[in-house]
C-alpha cells in the first residue's frame, strides 16, 4: 500500500509495469490475510484479519480503475491519490 501511495507520485499516463507488479503484489497479500482470516481461531483475530484483507482487496479495484484509465498527476489531485493510497 506504500509503493502504491508513492507511485502515486511519478505516475505520468497510464500505469506502467512497475504499477501493475505493485497491484499484484497487494492482491496476493490480500489472498494470504483472507486465508489466514479463516485459520483463525480467536474470533476478534479473525475479524481483524478479515477487515484488512478487505480494506487490500478494495485497494485492489480502486487501482485497477486507477491504472487503466490515462492520469496527469497534478490535473487529477495527486496529493488526495497519494494521501489515499
């Protein structure tokens, strides 16, 4: 979620691989802390984990929209893109 925030930053046009290997990354964490959600035998754990694989995976989307669409980082508001991120 870092790298993405900071990304935000030089991000000029449309994501470029670096952008997209970032997303991958953030999606396959957000798989892992799922599944670790579910190993979970406290319930308060669980819930926790659950919360943050949710909070990754709707990171997730928000960038794939983000990353497909062309993006001039002051015209668009880079800070409030890199404050969110």
């Amino acid at each position: 979620m870092l790298l993405s925030g900071w990304r935000a930053l030089y991000r000029k046009g449309r994501g470029n691989w670096i952008d997209w290997a970032i997303l991958g990354i953030l999606a396959a964490v957000s798989l892992n802390v799922a599944w670790v959600a579910f190993a979970q035998s406290n319930p308060r754990a669980a819930i926790l984990f659950a919360l943050f694989a949710l909070g990754g995976a709707s990171m997730v989307v928000q960038e794939i929209k983000d990353l497909q669409r062309p993006y001039d980082g002051l015209a668009e508001g880079w800070l409030t893109r890199h404050v969110a991120a």
